[in-house]
C-alpha cells in the first residue's frame, strides 16, 4: 500500500482509501483500498473499492460528499459520496504518449461501501502533460463551486467545476517557489485559522518526489490566500522562501571529458557505458553493480572558486565528485537522488585556501542498485561563486518517511480540526523494505495547527488526540538533575512490546548536547540528539536494526532547531517498526521507519552537561488489532 486516497468523514465514520496492489508486495497496477474507523484509530479493513479499467490504473485522488447534490448522483436525502482520481495508462505510456494521465469520477450511494464508475470519464482529460494527477476537490463556499488541485510536473493548477463533472482551468502556483528537487504530488488546499488571531489563512500542502529534506520523499507547504481563482503567498510567509534559482555559467570551462584528459578505472566510467557529452559525463546506469573512478589531470588551483552540477544518487563519500590537493580529499559532494537534465543540483567550491596548489578532481561511482551512478556537468573555475539562491521550503515532516498526506474532507464544523494521515515511507526505497506479508503503513493520525513562531505562519502537527485511548500503564518519572543516564522504560511492560509513547520536558541551558537512545536486546539502537552546538536535532538509525536493504535509509536525518528554545518538549511513538517524534508541540516531526531484530526494550536520556529533567511521562500503548481479527 502506499498513498492515502479519499480521506472523507460521513456519517460518524473516517474513510480511508489507499493506493493497493492485491497481487504482490510491490508497486503494480493500482486499486484504491478501503478501511473505515469510528475514531481514526481501530480500523475495518473493506473489500477493493475502485479497480482498474479500460482508461487506466487508479492512481490517487480524494473524496467528498456532495451534499447539495450538485453532480444529480445522489438526493437529498441520500447525498453522492464522489470520489475523484487519476487515470493512468501504462499502455499509452509505454507508447511514449504524454496525455497517459487523466481525472475520473466514481461515486458511491451507500456510504462508500460499493461504487459506480461515472460514465462520462474522463471528466478531465489531459491537456498533453506528462505528470497529471492526484486531484484534491474541496468546496469553495464564497462562489458556491467545487476546487480541485491538481499536481501538473513542477507546479499546482487549480480547476473549479459547479457539479463535479466538467471542469476550468483557474490558475497556476509553485514554479518559482519551494523545493523542486523532483515531481510535485498529492496537493491539498484547506482553509485553517490561525491560532490565538481570530483570522484565517489558506494553506497549500505539497509532496515532492525526490527532493525531501532528508533525501528522497518529502512533503512542504505554502501559506497564502485563496479567493476561488488564483493562490497568493502571504507576504511574511514569502519572505521565508527564495525563488527557485536556474543554474548559471560563471567563469572558465574546465577539460571536456575525453580519454585524454580524464583517466577512468573501473567499469563505471568505460567508453561504451558512459555517457559523454563535451561538458558533462554520466557513470553507467545500465550495467548493474558497475563502479569506477574518472580522474582528471593534475591542474593548478587558480581561481577562488569550482562551480558545477551534479546528478545522481545521494551516497555521501561513495559517489559523486572529490577535489584532491596534494592527494588528499578537500572536497567532497554528492547527488540528491535527482536526474541531472530535469533536475540539475548547482555547487560551489570555495578553494581559495589552496590557490597555487596543484589537485585534480575525481568523480566516483562506487555504488550500484537505484539511484547507483554519478552526474557532473559544467566544471567551471572563476573568481566568483555560481550566482544562485539557496532553495529554501517549509517542511511538514524533517524524517525520511512521511509521504503523500492529505486532509479528511467532511469533517464537522462542531469538531473544527485540520486532519491528516500520510503514507509511512520513501520512494527511495519503499520497494525493498525488510518485511514480510505487508509493505507500508500509515503514518498516526494528526492534527494539523497554522501557528504564529518565532520565523512567522508555521504548520504544526500534532497527534490526534484519540490516541489517547491506547495508553495502557503510566510511569511518572522524577524531575531533577540529569547527571548519570536516566532509563525511562523501567517498571513500565512496554520494555516486553516494543510499543511505548513518552512525554518528556527538559531545561538545556547548561548542556550543549541531550540524547535519547533506544535501544534492544540485539544490541540495535537509534538515537535521537538534540544537537545545540550545531543548532539542529539528529535522528541517526544507521544502527536501529536491518539498514542494509538501501544505502540512503542509513543517512542521518537532521532538521534545525530555528524556533528552539532552552526548555524543549518531546512526545514521541514508539512502534515495533517505527518512531514519530513531536517537538515542541509539533514544531518539528520526525517520521521514521525501523527494523530491529528484537523489540526495542530500553530509552536512556542522557546529557553531555548540566540539564534538569522538568518531567517525563512513559506509556505502555495497547496495540489497535487487541481483540480484532484484523
């Protein structure tokens, strides 16, 4: 399973499809699943609710409940469930067709446990768009008529439609805006006050693929107006982003790779595997495990600055480009996952130190599997660095496994909360995760909050608060001084289940670093740091248990602590095969997959100096399944 799919509550019931291969544990020909839940926290699981057909594949979209009756599927007294997708044709795409992707329409009259095809479909075909898909409809109250958002390649259109079923082009947003590391998915547009003003704003969600924060999968978001046409940033929100820079030629081209300024070793870089064009060169992506090194000749540092791009995968100190001075490595970059023709990453190199000194460069493929080559175009030496602005986005999640979330519609005004779900991965290696008889899972249920910090509008998340319904025992632990490591798990039967939730509050003014560590009886463990020195938090699950599967799920994940303060609250989940860490009250979250081999048993605190523990709270949490055949 992977993308949430129709999040739409009707009649006291959370709905959740999902896109769902029945015939493997890998990505196929999708379906949308369906499970329901009275309280987003136990679930039934339902039969198949959308299957492929003649237009395509189900890939993802969302629901409403058309209570006006707009579309004439349904009555008034038994309004249409409506759910909107995205058709996908493989076959007109391996016909090297762009129009493979287009909007359908299903609609279902018995609160969403059977559904009927529309047979109008498409109710929007593509314009000739290679990426065109994931609609999220929602109701625009102001102009009476139905908005839906649509992820077009690199940026968001809006449409608007009266009945659901014929539908005009509004606008356009994102082309020069946050990340754009990779394709952009599964947008969602809600209307959110903002806490503690009395006034409201419109936020717009974005996934993005690759291009994360922490390598891969990522989702960001955008604060602005909508007035039914167009979305505008918030001037104070604008401020916290940098317009998406193209790369620019600065200075003096470099040696065109050729055999006779470049030496290869290994097979990575061979003549017949590597693609060369003057400026720029590719390792091998066809042949499987190929490595190698391309090494240029020896030339004088004379400038202040190397410029470059880089493409390819995102393996720190195995692949990507090295500046050697005297034979030792000074430099040092890699890809990020991104294709260097649609995706090109610019670098600078400040070299002034070693101006006068002789060095050469190597460019390193050591690496096979996904993402397993290496890109570098454009080596250019000048007195100036590549003219860019940084790109900068606000990111709903820092960790690595936090995808495609989106909104339930339909939640009751009486209730007034922004929900959400996403899907518990990474497209970096979501398809060769170490289990057995399921692949992926949901990330828990959250509360989304627009919140006034210290860097201006911030969307936070926090854990719904039905989950409180799982805690089972409670410890309370004793405020104090943190001076020998303090174990939160003990006298606690989470230490045997491997699921637990602790709360803790700290005062770091006299430590530089804190660090939680969990850990097993196999000797795993994965650590979270808050990192004052650096001004940032680090979840490191290099050691967490099975890491081998993916080279990129053993990288540090980091976030900065801009909004920090010295006292800092922590809620985090612990499952058998995950984490989710709150901070703040939902400032920052990390969202991370684990496989260790045995239950993690064991959570010390620790601190490098003087740190007083103000509370701390640890929970045994009940497993949702207790009493369920599932």
């Amino acid at each position: 399973m992977n993308d949430p799919n129709g999040m739409v509550f009707h009649a006291g019931e959370y709905h959740l499809f999902y896109q769902y291969n029945p015939y493997g544990n890998t990505w196929g020909p999708m379906h949308w699943g369906h499970a329901i839940s009275p309280d987003m926290v136990h679930w039934e699981n339902f039969p198949i609710a959308l299957f492929p057909d003649r237009h395509g594949a189900m890939f993802s979209g969302s629901a409403v409940v058309d209570q006006n009756n707009t579309s004439g599927l349904g009555t008034e007294g038994n309004p249409a469930m409506v759910a909107l997708f995205t058709y996908h044709d493989a076959i007109a795409e391996s016909a090297g067709r762009k129009d493979f992707q287009a909007q359908g329409m299903a609609y279902s009259l018995d609160k969403g446990r059977t559904w009927v095809k529309f047979a109008g479909n498409p109710v929007l075909p593509n314009p000739g768009i290679q990426d065109f898909r994931d609609p999220k409809v929602s109701w625009f109250e102001p102009q009476k008529k139905w908005i839906m958002t649509l992820a077009v390649s690199d940026h968001v259109s809006f449409y608007s439609s009266k009945d659901l079923k014929t539908w005009t082009h509004e606008s356009d947003f994102g082309e020069q805006w946050g990340g754009h590391g990779g394709v952009w998915e599964c947008p969602d547009l809600i209307e959110m006050p903002v806490e503690g003003e009395g006034t409201k704003k419109t936020v717009l969600v974005v996934s993005l693929n690759p291009g994360g924060p922490n390598g891969g999968s990522g989702t960001q978001y955008f604060v602005g107006h909508f007035d039914g046409h167009a979305f505008t940033l918030d001037r104070e929100f604008q401020k916290r982003l940098a317009i998406t820079p193209s790369a620019q030629r600065m200075g003096s081209a470099f040696d065109p790779f050729s055999d006779v300024q470049w030496k290869a070793s290994g097979n990575a870089f061979a003549a017949e595997a590597a693609l060369r064009p003057p400026l720029s060169i590719r390792s091998s992506k066809d042949i499987p495990d190929a490595t190698g090194v391309l090494r240029s000749r020896p030339f004088k540092i004379e400038k202040r600055n190397i410029n470059f791009q880089i493409g390819g995968g995102r393996y720190p100190g195995i692949a990507g480009m090295q500046l050697l001075v005297d034979d030792v490595v000074v430099r040092t970059e890699t890809g990020r996952n991104n294709d260097l023709a649609e995706h090109p990453v610019t670098v600078n190199w400040d070299v002034s130190a070693w101006i006068g000194k002789s060095a050469t460069l190597e460019i390193v493929d050591g690496v096979g599997g996904d993402w397993g080559y290496t890109e570098v175009s454009d080596i250019r030496f000048s007195d100036k660095p590549a003219s860019i602005k940084p790109v900068i986005a606000a990111w709903l999640d820092y960790g690595t496994d936090n995808y495609a979330g989106v909104s339930w519609a339909g939640v009751p005004r009486s209730d007034g909360r922004t929900l959400m779900v996403g899907w518990m991965n990474n497209w970096e290696y979501a398809q060769k995760l170490p289990t057995e008889g399921w692949r992926g899972a949901m990330t828990l249920p959250r509360e989304l909050k627009l919140s006034r910090g210290k860097q201006g509008l911030e969307l936070i998340s926090v854990p719904v608060k039905e989950l409180q319904v799982l805690r089972a025992e409670r410890v309370e632990l004793a405020s104090g001084p943190i001076g020998e490591p303090i174990e939160l798990l003990d006298q606690l039967n989470a230490r045997s289940s491997g699921q637990f939730e602790l709360n803790i509050d700290v005062d770091l003014r006299g430590t530089k670093a804190l660090d939680l560590v969990l850990s097993s009886k196999a000797g795993e463990k994965t650590t979270f740091r808050i990192d004052r020195s650096s001004g940032q938090y680090k979840l490191d699950r290099s050691l967490s248990g099975v890491t081998k599967f993916s080279h990129p799920f053993n990288a540090i994940q980091t976030a900065p602590m801009a909004d920090a303060g010295k006292k800092i609250s922590l809620q985090i989940f612990v499952d058998r095969s995950s984490i989710e860490i709150f901070v703040d009250g939902g400032r920052t979250v990390f969202t991370s997959l684990l496989f260790p081999t045995a239950v993690y048993d064991s959570a010390v605190l620790s601190a490098d100096g003087e740190t007083t523990l103000l509370s701390a709270q640890a929970y045994e949490l009940r497993s949702i399944w207790e009493g369920t055949s599932r």
